[in-house]
C-alpha cells in the first residue's frame, strides 16, 4: 500500500483476513436426527428421571373462583340474618328439599354422583404429574434437567426413517413408551427395509437422549399403484 498525503510513519501493509471456505449447503440438509450421541453424564448426574408436573393454573383458579364465589354468597346470608333480615330463599328451599328428600331420590343421588366425580377429579390431579407430551431426558448435569416433546421425537424418527433407501413415506406416533413407525416402501424388500429401518431408529432413539427409551415398533407396508 502507498502511503496517504500528509501523513507521518512508513507505510505498513495491513493484514488479510482469508475468507474461509463456506460449507456445501447440500450437506447442510441432514435431518435432526444426524446429531451426535448424547454427551456423557457426570458424578451425581442421570438415574431415574421423573415427569414433569403440571402447574396446573386452569383448574386452580376455576376451583378458587368457585370457592370464593360461594363463600362471598354464604357470608352475606349470614351477615344478613345476624342483620335481622330473612335468610335467603335459595337457602331455605335447599335446607327443605335435603331435610325432606329421601337419600334414594334421583336429584339426591344425581347431586352425589357429581360431587364424587369432582372430587375424584381434583384428586387424580393432585397425585398425578401430567404433560404427558413432555419426555424427561436423562441429567448430563446435576443441576440442569431437561425435556423433549413428543412432538419433536415424533418428527426426529421420521426424519431418520426417510433417510432409509426404498422409504416413501414414513408416520410416527410417540408415545410415553412406546413409539410407533408406519413406512410405506415403493422399492426394495420388505424385509431389507424393516431391518435397516430397526437399525437406524434404534440408533435414532438412543441419540435423543430420553430417561426412558421408548419400545421401537415397525410396521412396512408396500405402497399401492393406482391403475390407469
């Protein structure tokens, strides 16, 4: 390089930054299933990983609001007789109809068999975890659990299952433990076929990383020619 006019100091040549070389984007087209294994754990890490649980807002805010609403209903009527006023009528007419109805009559068991359906309910949601679409993934770190949707593994084995020769179509359905492939084959054996497609989603399975590997189970159909 020349040295600019009016300038001071010898000329000094700038250094190059060499352009690397880009990568081939044909090779960039490999599905999800292409990453490498999962990384290995560390002490303390991995064992058996549990579900996640549901927070669950929904129906903890419809319970709450409904208590809360028959709690305000409840505390004015008795604000109100302490008052010297009359109780409520729909009070009144409850406290008859339960004094005066046999505990066989249809409305009393109807009224018991909704009470018990919502209290079995709240129950089972109370003791069980939910987000069922959510998998744990086994613990790389004490300190980091992670998770995967089902939808995610879902499209991560048909990915692998259509890298398969001779696969035109393939359909997976996850889920908790077992996942479920369908491939339709339009060339090579059926057997071939299933046996690579064994291989690579067996592969596919253990590279996700999941707690609790599904069961693989594959189905090869071969696909149907319309006549002309």
């Amino acid at each position: 390089m020349s040295e600019p006019q009016g300038s001071e100091g010898t000329t000094q040549r700038l250094p190059v930054i060499e352009r690397t070389a880009e990568p081939d984007r044909r090779d960039q087209s490999a599905s999800a299933a292409a990453y490498g294994p999962p990384p290995a754990l560390q002490d303390g890490a991995g064992g058996g990983e549990r579900r996640f649980w549901s927070a669950r807002r929904v129906p903890a805010g419809i319970v709450a609001l409904l208590l809360l609403l028959v709690a305000g209903v409840f505390l004015y009527d008795i604000a109100s007789v302490r008052a010297n006023r009359p109780p409520m009528h729909w009070r009144r007419e409850l406290s008859r109809q339960l004094a005066e109805r046999p505990l066989d009559d249809t409305w009393v068991l109807v009224g018991a068999g909704v009470a018990a359906a919502l209290g079995l309910w709240l129950v089972l949601l109370a003791v069980t975890p939910g987000l069922r679409g959510l998998l744990p993934m086994r613990r790389t770190h004490p300190d980091v659990r992670a998770g995967l949707h089902r939808d995610a593994a879902a499209m991560v084995l048909r990915d692998r299952a259509m890298e398969v020769a001779g696969v035109q179509s393939a359909r997976v359905k996850m889920r908790r433990r077992k996942a479920d492939v369908r491939a339709v084959s339009h060339f090579r054996e059926l057997d071939d076929v299933r046996a690579d497609l064994d291989v690579n989603l067996a592969e596919a399975i253990r590279a996700l990383g999941l707690a609790r590997p599904p069961a693989l189970s594959v189905h090869v159909a071969r696909t149907t020619r319309k006549k002309g």
